[in-house]
C-alpha cells in the first residue's frame, strides 16, 4: 500500500496491485462523522483474513483488542496477554486493512507501571503493529501516561466503564455506573480524557442514560459497547457478532450469523464425504496422461536401473508434474 493526499486532506491508500484508491479512515475521519451525526462502525479483528473481510465490509475502525485472550487463546480473561502477542496481531490485521483505521490495545501491565513504559510498548504497536493509535483502560488517572504518549505523537483512544483488566477490582464483569458517586465518577474521567487529548473514547457496559449525557457532553467520539444507542458508535468483538461461540450470550450481544453453526455442518460434511471416499472426486484431482507410474515398471528407481528401458524415450519424471 501507498499513502497519499487528495486535494481535501483526506488521506489516501493506493493498493500496490493497481487497484483504486480508497479513502483511508483517520482520527480526523472519526471527528467528522460526530460533527455530521454519522455513526462509527467499529468491530474487533484478529487476524489478516477477517481484517480483510471487516474492512470489506465497511467498518470505520478494526480494533486488535486484548479480548484475544478470550476469543481466540481461550482464556477467561485478558491478564494473560502479552505486548508481544499483541504486537503479532497488529501486524497481521494491519496486512489485511486498506481503508479502516487500525486500534491497537495497550494489555494488561503494559502502560501501569510507568509512563515511560507505556510510551516504549505504544510505540512498539504503532512501529512494529503497524497501527495508527492505541487504546488504553482506566479514566483521569492515567492522565500523566495518556499525556506522554501523545507527546510521542501517538494517537490515544480512551476507554472507561467496564474495564476488563480491572476485572479483580469490580468483584466481575459488571455495569457501571448504576450509581450516582460512579455515574459522576464515570463522567468526570470523560472529561478528563478529552481535555488531556484522547480522539475517541469507548463507553463499555454502563446504563445508556449516563452514555447519553457523555456522549451530549463530548466534542470527541464515543463508541459503545453495551452503553446503548446513544453512543457516536457501537462495536463488537468481531467473534460474538458472527455468533462463533454458543456459549457466550451477554445482553449487549447481538449475531447477526450463526458461523458456528455453519462452521460445524461444513466440517461434519467434510469428514462424512472423507470416510465414504466421497471426497477427493475427480473433480479435486490432478491426472497426467505422461507421468510413468512405479507400479507399473517395478525397475524404475530401483538401485542401479537405467531411468529408462532400451528404446524407450523419456516420459517424465516419475510421481511429478511432466517437465
């Protein structure tokens, strides 16, 4: 990919394959879908395929969330994740996005232990990730750290509610905000985090009344995440929405597919036609009218035999594609 300019400041992608340009997604993109009432499409990506398919599709904004851990390592959490493991990710979604704008996730004791590390770990999402901002949990105390990663030019997406990595201290998965003390808590560190410059901020898991004034109060985007209609956008993990686990039914959760489902009939129909050698047909088969088969000269490839009989021409190589 190619990035250029057009003559509005919209940035460009120009694929390498001689394809059309397309309108590349921005931080500044995102500011103006607010201003226009547009909402903002975001959803997860782990990988180059389903980047390729989200971006396709027409998603905003791909996020590399530490929610991996879950989804794809199986955890029950996302402590486990490391900055490598999410480094990994980036690179690959980032392969597989033309127009989206590509968040990676800060995990779990990669930015709390001290600015300085959470300038290093952010810069190695964007350098080595290939991203164009970092999300990172936690409200108006992470100020400090949200201000000297911007200072290192590194666009910051803040995220407050329910916050995964704080998932010991809530006492679980919960709502928050229910509450007037975390109500103005929660509204407070929204405020905080657009003054100290985040472009976005994801409202995960409080009562959409609360995401509704936030939201109202904002000059910055907000994506919701369980926090109602309200929100500038919504998103997903890319994995709930096409409905790849049965067992996860959370009541933010809408599928719009059953791939599971579909994912499992097609794999029962593979093996099925497998063990009635049903598949490969000749359909799925390669045949050669010159490849000499060994068990046809019992001589050819034995130690010491002429690769060819007296008066014989050459026919090919015997188990390859004729040369």
């Amino acid at each position: 990919m190619v990035g250029t300019v057009n003559g509005s400041g919209q940035s460009k992608t120009e694929s390498t394959d001689g394809g059309e340009p397309v309108d590349k997604v921005t931080i500044h993109t995102l500011k103006r879908q607010k201003q226009a009432g547009q909402k903002i499409c975001m959803v997860t990506a782990y990988d180059a395929t389903f980047a390729r398919i989200l971006d396709d599709a027409g998603a905003d904004v791909l996020l590399v969330g530490d929610s991996l851990g879950m989804v794809f390592q199986g955890h029950d959490s996302t402590l486990p994740v490391t900055m490598d493991q999410m480094v990994y990710h980036c690179r690959a979604v980032t392969r597989g996005t033309r127009r989206a704008h590509v968040v990676g996730d800060m995990p779990f004791l990669s930015y709390q232990a001290s600015a300085q590390e959470a300038v290093h770990n952010a810069g190695r999402l964007v350098a080595e990730g290939g991203v164009g901002s970092v999300k990172l949990e936690g409200g108006e105390e992470f100020s400090e750290t949200i201000a000297h990663i911007l200072r290192a030019s590194i666009p910051v997406m803040g995220h407050i509610g329910l916050t995964p990595q704080s998932v010991h201290k809530m006492g679980g998965y919960v709502v928050q905000g229910r509450d007037e003390e975390t109500a103005r808590r929660l509204y407070r560190d929204a405020l905080a985090l657009q003054e100290i410059g985040c472009y976005a901020l994801v409202l995960e898991g409080v009562p959409l009344e609360l995401a509704r004034e936030i939201t109202s109060a904002l000059s910055i985007p907000t994506i919701g995440i369980g926090a109602g209609v309200h929100c500038d956008g919504q998103v997903l993990v890319c994995y709930d929405l096409l409905g790849l686990n049965p067992d996860f039914k959370p009541k933010f959760v809408k599928r719009y597919a059953d791939l599971y489902g579909a994912t499992r009939s097609a794999a029962e129909t593979f093996f099925a036609e497998v063990r009635s050698e049903a598949f490969p047909d000749e359909e799925h088969s390669f045949k050669s009218k010159t490849i000499r088969l060994v068990a046809s000269n019992p001589s050819v490839g034995a130690p010491g035999a002429s690769p060819q009989g007296p008066g014989e021409e050459k026919a090919g190589p015997v188990y390859g594609v004729p040369v």
